[in-house]
C-alpha cells in the first residue's frame, strides 16, 4: 500500500499534463469500412520512446473513439488496416455508432428497416 500510493499519485500527475503528446497524425484516406469512420496513423511519446498507434473515431455524429495503442517489436504485434476495419465495426456493433443496437445479454442486433 505504502507504494502503490506514490505511483498512482505520479501517474495521475502525469495523467494530468498538458504537454502535447502526439507528434505526427496522418489520416487514413483510402480505409474502408461498413461505418462511418474516420481513421488516423499517429505516433506519440511515451517514456522517450516513439510509438505507433491508430485512432478509429465516428465521421460526423457524436461517438466513443476507439484509440489502438500498438503493441509488439518490429512485426509482432503490428496493426494491417483488415484489423483496423474489424476494429471499426466493433465500434459500430458495441450500438454506439452505426446500423447496430444493443440488446440483453450482451449480443448485438441489427435494426431492421
């Protein structure tokens, strides 16, 4: 417990700086998907170290973003843009954007029109 403080307290400190931490983003103008999505290829900084990471956020109406922090060394790990589109259609199914609704249980369901 004794250290589990100090820790959380520097990462809400860090959590809380306005210091710019994207240093490039470049839209994805050719990604296809069954949604209406924006996606962006940026890199950011952490710990010194410039990484790799994707932004997937709804094209026009208010929506989560889903924001994809690549893991990995070199090739393990890295993000195709197939996965991206699966990653934007689990946006559009979670209900929260698109044709798709929640329903109980936790399965999704299309609206039929």
């Amino acid at each position: 417990m004794k250290i589990t403080l100090p820790v959380l307290a520097v990462l809400l400190i860090s959590a809380c700086s306005n210091e710019e931490v994207i240093r490039d983003k470049q839209e994805i103008p050719d990604f296809s998907s069954d949604y209406d999505v924006n996606v962006w290829e940026i890199t950011y900084e952490s710990d010194g170290y410039m990484i790799d990471g994707y932004i997937i956020s709804a094209d026009e109406e208010p929506a989560p973003t889903l924001i994809i922090n690549r893991g990995g060394n070199r090739n393990f790990g890295e993000v195709t843009h197939d996965e991206l589109a699966f990653f934007s259609q689990l946006l559009g199914r979670s209900g929260l954007h698109g044709d798709c609704q929640p329903v109980p249980g936790g399965r999704q369901q299309r609206r039929r029109g």
